[in-house]
C-alpha cells in the first residue's frame, strides 16, 4: 500500500513493456486513475509515462489504477494498487509499478 497527503500533487509513473523481457513500449497512452480523479501520459522512449494529480480525494485508501487501453495488435493491460491518502501535507512521487503489453 502507498501512501500520499490530500491537496498535495503526487507524482504517478509507470512502466509499460511490450512484451519481450525489459523491451520498452514507448509512444504509447497511459492513464492513471486515483479515485474519482484521473490524468493521461504517452510513455517515453523508456516505456516510462509520468502524469501528476493534485489530491483532491476525501482521507481514505482508494485504489490507484494504470491502464493502457490497447491497440495496434496489443491487447489492454492494467495493474491496480492501494494508496492511502491522509490529512498532513507532505510532497512525493509515487511509482505505480509497470503493465506489459501482450
């Protein structure tokens, strides 16, 4: 489970791979959806797509999904974890892991 503080701006990053081990998928959108917010990011020549939220949400744990929707003979992908928002102000990043595409 991950952490952040409300009405701070978390830095959300991911990893897409294209299938063949550590191969980046670059040129691709990634979108990161926190709650009821969301925000959309190409990946980089590395695979990496980074997007930032201002943390608006209520303090909860509210799942923290990445998803890339497919296309160009690659099937969707996406991967989901736990972040734990609370009431204290403090700044981080956020890595939300990786999505292979297949």
């Amino acid at each position: 489970e991950l952490s952040e503080q409300t009405h701070d701006i978390a830095t959300l990053s991911a990893k897409l791979v294209n299938g063949a081990p550590g191969s980046a998928f670059s040129g691709q959108q990634v979108t990161f959806t926190l709650g009821s917010q969301s925000c959309h990011a190409t990946t980089n020549s590395n695979g990496v797509a980074t997007c930032w939220i201002l943390l608006l949400q209520q303090p909860a744990t509210y799942p923290l999904t990445v998803a890339f929707a497919g296309g160009s003979g690659y099937q969707p992908s996406s991967t989901t974890r736990r972040l734990a928002t609370s009431g204290s102000a403090s700044a981080s990043a956020i890595a939300a892991g990786h999505s292979s595409a297949q």
